[in-house]
C-alpha cells in the first residue's frame, strides 16, 4: 500500500484551537489492555503543540473497553445496562491514565461527559460551550467522552451519539475548531479499487467517496469509515478541516500540519453555517417532518425565504410550537431543518391557505410563517 503526504489547502501551521479525537484502538493494544506507550507519545505531541500556543480538546473513546477489560468481557455488550456498566468502571481508568500521561509536562485534563441531550437544547449548548471556554482559559486540557452511564430513559430516547467521531465534529463546530483530527487505526480513507491507494485530499464527499467508507469490526469500537465520513461531512460544514490518520504514527499532528504526514484531509466545505443554524441543523433531534408542494421547494432552496402555509401540504410526527422538525420535498428528500412556529395538529387547517387566510385563524399573531426563515437551514 503506498500513500502521499496530505495538500491542505491554504493550511495553517499554528492552529488556535484543534479537537484530536482518538478511538479505542489507539488507546489499546487488546480489550481492556491500555496501550500507556502510545498514550505518552500523544501527551508529549499535545504538549508541544500547547507550548506553540495551540488549545487542544480531546475526544477520548475508551472507557467501555476499559471497563470490560476490568470485568474480564471479551464481546462489547448488547444490553443497554451492561453497556453502563462497563463505562461506569471504564470512565475513572480512562481519566486517570491521561492524567498520567499528561503529568510530567505539568498539565491537568478535565473531565467532560456529555450527552445529545447537553447540546440540544439551546441554552444547555451555550453552557457547554462557555465551560469548554472557561477550562481552555485555566490552560487544562478538556478530556471529553460521551456520557454512556446515564438513565435508561435518555438511551431508550435515542438521545445519544452512537460513536465518538460524531461527538468529535459536534464538539469541533461547537468550539470554532480550525481542525479535528480523527487518530484510529484507520490510516486514511483507502481506496482498495486502486491498489489500496490512501486518498490524501478530499474537497467534497461524494457518493463516490461515501462507497469507499466500510463497517468497523472491532469488538470495542463502534465506528468505523462511515461514522467518520460522517463526521467529516459535519465538521467540514462548520468550517473545520478534518484529517483521518493512524494514531500509531510518530508525532503525526505536527507533522500532518506541515503537510509531510500520512492520511487523508477533507477540506471544509465552502463558507461555515452560522452558529445558530449549525445547533438547528446537527445538535437536534427532529420530532417531525413538514412537507411543501413543488412551488416552495425553490422559494425556500434558492431564494432563502420563509416556510408559509401556502407551501405546506401536510407533516408527520408530533411536535409543539418551537420544537425543530424536518422539511422535506414532495418527494419525501429534506430539504431543510427548523423551528416551527406552530404544532403538529395545527398543520392540517394551515396547509395551502395564502397569509390572509392564515392571519384571520390566528389573528392575535404578528407573524404567519410556519417557519421563519431565521429559524431555518437548509441542507
């Protein structure tokens, strides 16, 4: 297999803040066996790049592993609560050994544990925010995880992550990240159709470049190619380039950042979204779909207008007023993500009246739009 250095376009050397997300294969050398070596070598680069004035954020997998390595399991849990307790055991193993790592440069980590729930509410995403901020000004280095030991009734809400490269890219948008680097046993995006060729620069993801991403089949991880291209496709919105490499190679950020590493960079994907729509747009989970007619599908995709009942037909799920659903083509592809002003039982009366109409039903309104258009993101 041969592989060439990353090009990254107009590339900054000197990062201000970067997220280095590390899965389980990198921090182990078998289930439940922390590989401390590679550990130190990632502490060591973090530490010189802190000493060249970057902040660093770690988005450390690890503790379900840890946690079954300490219980003697050699099969990731299918049990929901199984699956807590291992990360229960895991989290304070996983903590103690990067503060280790980090020990002999004098810098202390701080432990963060989230959930999808943390970021999708608007003023609980601010907060995380502000405390990434406020840990970053004590110059730690923030050591986040998704929180796995949480109630059952939040897992059985789907309202979780499901692998830490999606965490990775929500955290990398959330804190205006310049870069992410995903470090797994992956050593790129490989094209096996072409002698397994490590593809070094990606400018858009398309499908054709989403048909090289395959499954993970470790028993402690849960991502693979996919998730990651995922993440990339996410953080790439945000303005965030992204490169997949082996966290197994030698002082492999510094040298990815001077363009001589191994891996794959995914450019961001022209101008970032705004902060508000990046939180409508990946930090929510939608309990609905609204459906437009054909005429509002280009009012609202090429003239960036307002959602109006006289472009609705009809939605699907139960939401509130201001809960954040999905607005899709007749066709059934979405098209957007926003904030509806008005609930699921309320669409049916609504849908095709023009804003007379709309305005004699609600006349105690100032505003008529089923979704404003500053509440609204396109896709």
């Amino acid at each position: 297999m041969t592989s060439s250095s990353p090009s990254v376009p107009s590339r900054n050397p000197h990062p201000r803040r970067i997220v280095v997300k590390l899965g389980t294969g990198v921090l182990t050398s078998g289930v439940g066996e922390l590989n401390t070596q590679r550990i130190q070598a990632v502490c060591a680069q973090i530490a010189a790049l802190r000493s060249s004035g970057t902040e660093v954020i770690l988005v450390s997998s690890g503790a379900v592993g840890l946690g079954m390595g300490r219980l003697g399991l050699k099969r990731r849990p299918a049990d929901v609560t199984k699956k807590q307790a291992c990360a229960a055991i895991g989290q304070s193993l996983l903590m103690q050994t990067w503060q280790a790592g980090f020990a002999p440069h004098q810098l202390t980590v701080a432990q963060v544990l989230l959930t999808h729930e943390d970021l999708r509410s608007r003023e609980r995403h601010l907060s995380v925010k502000a405390t990434l901020e406020a840990l970053i000004s004590y110059g730690t280095i923030p050591v986040i995880n998704e929180n796995d030991t949480v109630s059952a009734a939040e897992i059985q809400a789907m309202l979780k992550f499901g692998d830490n490269d999606m965490l990775s890219a929500l955290v990398a948008s959330l804190v205006h990240a310049e870069y992410l680097f995903i470090l797994s046993t992956a050593p790129g995006l490989v094209d096996y159709q072409n002698q397994g060729r490590i593809v070094p620069v990606v400018e858009k993801i398309t499908r054709e470049i989403e048909a090289l991403a395959g499954g993970t089949k470790s028993e402690t991880a849960v991502g693979g190619m996919v998730s990651k291209l995922a993440a990339a496709k996410l953080a790439g919105r945000a303005g965030c380039g992204v490169f997949i490499t082996s966290g197994a190679e030698t002082d492999i950020i510094a040298r990815l950042l001077a363009g001589q590493g191994p891996g794959t960079f995914f450019a961001p994907s022209g101008l970032p979204m705004e902060a508000r729509k990046r939180w409508l747009v990946y930090f929510q989970r939608p309990t609905g779909t609204i459906y437009l007619n054909a005429s509002a599908v280009p009012v609202l995709t090429d003239q960036g207008r307002s959602l109006l009942a006289v472009g609705v037909t009809h939605a699907t799920g139960e939401f509130a007023a201001g809960d954040v659903v999905n607005v899709a083509a007749p066709d059934g592809t979405i098209i957007a993500r926003g904030k509806t002003t008005f609930a699921h039982s309320q669409i049916p009366e609504l849908a095709g009246l023009k804003g007379d109409a709309v305005a004699g039903l609600y006349p105690q309104r100032k505003r008529h739009e089923i979704i404003h258009r500053n509440d609204l993101a396109l896709l």
